[in-house]
C-alpha cells in the first residue's frame, strides 16, 4: 500500500505568501515526477492554520531518497542562511509526519 507523507508550516501574522515554497520548487525544478510519487499537493488549510503540503509515494524509500538526493541540499544551505538573517521567514515544519495509508483511490 502508498504511504503519505505529511508536511505543516504554520502561518505566521497572517502570512500567506508562498515565497520559500516557490523558492524551493523553482530550484528543484521538476520536468517530471520523481520515482515513486503518485501525487504532490500544496495549500493553505486556513482553519488549522497551516500551509500543508501533503505527498503519496509507492514506498517510503522512494519518498526518502528524493528527500536526502534532491530536496534537502536545496533546503539545507537555504535554512543555514535563514539562520544567519534575523529578518528571514523561513521556518521548519511545525509539524512532519509520514504514515501507510489504509486506502487510496484514483480517478
């Protein structure tokens, strides 16, 4: 069965800008889906909060290996410099999960 992977950033004096996340995407720069991701999903959840970005994979390893090989060293040097900018809005999730899911469809 896919497992999902779950991420949450909440919103910050009522920010809803999506800069570091098009900042990241723009980096990445995806012509196709990476190995083993059925569906990517990006929003805001105004009612919990959040800026959830909410991902289904084939395997949790295929999901794991795009995170360490693509994702975090365009991530990583971008929150080592946040760190150093005291005025930078970029932030970890505030909340990170990954879980099996019992079912899934699509149309």
């Amino acid at each position: 069965m896919a497992i999902a992977y779950l991420q949450e950033f909440e919103i910050i004096d009522g920010d809803t800008s999506t800069t570091n996340y098009d900042a990241v995407a723009a980096a990445l720069n995806l012509q196709d889906s990476p190995d083993g991701l059925l569906i990517h999903t990006a929003g805001f959840d105004h009612d919990a909060g959040v800026f959830r970005i909410f991902d289904v994979w084939e395997t949790r390893g295929q999901g794991e290996k795009f995170f360490s090989e693509r994702l975090n060293p365009i991530i990583e040097p971008m929150a080592a410099a946040a760190a150093q900018d005291p005025d930078s809005d970029f932030a970890p999730p505030s909340r990170e999960a990954w879980y099996e899911l019992h079912d899934s469809m699509t149309g």
